[in-house]
C-alpha cells in the first residue's frame, strides 16, 4: 500500500469532519450539515478500517498465520471495528437499538451480497463446509437470549463468552498446522503498529460523529434507530468486508475471503452485540427483530449450504443476491405500509 500517496486526502477528510463536528459552518442548515457529518463519517470508517487491516494483515503474514485463520480472526476482527466502534458510541447514548439493526442487516450483507458477488466473481470456487457449519449454532445462541425483547448484561457476557471460546478453539486447531515465527523484530513491523494506531483513533472519532448524525437524522423524520441501522448504518460498516473479500478472491486467496464472511458473521453477533449489551442493556421491538432475524437465518443456512458443496458457483451467487432484494423489499413493505 502506498500510504503517503493517501495520507493527504486522509487527513484532509479528518479535518473536514472536525470543523463540520464543531459547528463552524451555519447551524441554520442542519439537516444538510448531519448528512454531510454522516457520509464523511462513513468515508473517514471505510478508510480507516482499510489501513487497519493492511497493518495487522501484514503482521499476521509475518508470523506465519494460515490464511483461513488470518481471515476468521484477524482480518474479521478488523473489518468488524466500524460494527464494534459504533456499538460503543450508540450503547453509550443508549440506543443500543440502533447497534442491533447495524448487525442483523450486516450479517445478511455479508452472507448474500457479499459472498454472492464474490462467487459471481469467481465463477466457479472449491471449497469444504469443515469449518463453518458449527456458524449456524451462532445466531440461534442470539435468538435465545434476545427471545424476550431484550438483551441484559447477563446476554452480553454470555455471547462474548462464545466468541471466546470459539475462537480458541479455532485457533488451537489451526496453529497445529501452521507453523508460527516465535520472533519478529521490532523494525519489521513499526509501521504496522503507527498505522494501526492512527487508523484507530481515526475510526473510533468516525464513529462517534456517525452515531450522532445518525440520531439526529432519525429524530428530525421520527424513524425507528432499528430501522436506521438496518438500512442505512449497516451498508456503510460492511463496506470493509466486501472489499476485502474482492481483493482477496482477485488475488486467489480465497481461504482468506471465506475466513473472513463467517469470522465478521461470528464477531458482530457475539462480540459486537456483546460489547453493546454489557455497556447498556438494549430494549428492541419483537416484531421488528424477528421479521429481520428470520431473513438472517434463510440467508446463513442459504451460505452454509453452498459452501458444505464441493463448488459454490456464479449461480448460487444470483441466489444470495436475490435473498437481500426479498430482505429489503419484506422490509420496507414491514416498515412503511
């Protein structure tokens, strides 16, 4: 990555949201003011994340980590920090709501546009179903605890709880295979860490003001942040994966795209809402999350089960698509009619 070839237009960006952010332009215009707050905050996310999953992907390289197990950890991980950032921003306004919608429509985003388009694009892929089956255990954990209406701290400690021991599980039964380096020199790796460390202010500050746009927005036209968050929040904070996801299948590392789908589908149900329940318990609409959760279930055992074949193909690619068109269509009809 050419970093200083960017590094202008980054700050530049940064800048822009602090003087937006600080009200220096006439507060008579607000609603184009937070549109503006808005997209710059999902620019200013979609770059910072970018940056992020160069430097700890590079890293991860470096010690010697298989490319499935750097997609499902690290690499997720990393596409996930936009889902994680503004679930703390939004639990800490207590819209906990918001977070919640965020991660349903991420999840469909990840298993249907963003697995379709990389099958489409691959015409015609191996893989084997080994290590993603047990990821349909995952949001039936989520139906669980939130079959009541709400997710307590109890909930969000326990689905954290999962995310843990699922990943070392993974993890053990990954590096018995790999073979790890034990020592890596500091000068091999300082310029991941400053860019890391730079793109991680840039995106918790990000997601801080899209937080606050977003809720202003939904107040001026009375929309549910549920809602907000499915539709809108949701497309912004999946962009990370599906360009990682592309990059990764043009580059024929496919393990390292497929790592990924399922890694972000883990972390945003049990680490994301996690986070957000143990800070402020989230209340949520019954109906609203189950006619959502359920096009999330079709759309992860539709993904399992491609990828359980010998092939996933450019067909079955259009059939997640198609799944999100039926997503989007339920919704808006559920919502506005």
């Amino acid at each position: 990555m050419e970093f200083k070839k960017y590094l202008f237009w980054y700050v530049a960006l940064i800048l822009l949201l602090f003087l937006i952010a600080t009200q220096l332009f006439s507060p008579q215009n607000q609603l184009l003011q937070l549109i503006i707050i808005a997209i710059l905050s999902m620019l200013i996310i979609m770059k910072s994340a970018g940056y992020m999953i160069f430097a700890i992907s590079d890293y991860a390289r470096k010690s010697g980590l298989s490319d499935y197990l750097l997609g499902f950890v690290i690499v997720a991980l990393c596409t996930s920090l936009p889902e994680i950032s503004t679930a703390i921003f939004a639990s800490l306004a207590k819209k906990g709501s918001l977070i919640l919608g965020d991660v349903i429509a991420a999840n469909i985003i990840d298993t249907t546009i963003v697995l379709g388009l990389v099958a489409i694009l691959g015409k015609k892929l191996k893989v084997g179903g080994k290590k993603i089956t047990s990821v349909i255990a995952i949001p039936l954990a989520l139906l669980i605890v939130g079959f009541d209406g709400t997710l307590s701290r109890i909930d969000g400690a326990f689905l954290i709880a999962i995310f843990i021991v699922y990943l070392v599980i993974l993890i053990m039964q990954e590096t018995s295979k790999s073979k790890l380096v034990q020592d890596i020199k500091f000068k091999k790796i300082w310029k991941d860490i400053a860019i890391f460390g730079f793109s991680l202010a840039a995106l918790l500050l990000a997601a801080r003001w899209m937080v606050f746009s977003a809720l202003q927005i939904s107040q001026m036209f009375n929309i549910p942040p549920f809602v907000l968050g499915l539709f809108v929040i949701a497309l912004g904070t999946t962009i990370p994966e599906l360009t990682v996801e592309l990059k990764s299948i043009l580059a024929g590392a496919k393990n390292l795209a497929f790592g990924d789908i399922f890694g972000s589908f883990i972390t945003n149900i049990c680490l994301v809402l996690g986070i957000a329940a143990l800070i402020n318990p989230i209340v949520f609409d019954r109906f609203t999350f189950f006619s959502s959760f359920g096009f999330m279930i079709l759309a992860i055992f539709a993904s399992v089960f491609f990828m359980n074949r010998k092939h996933i193909t450019w067909k079955e690619g259009v059939y997640l698509l198609i799944i999100y068109v039926l997503f989007i269509i339920s919704q808006v009809w559920i919502n506005l009619f």
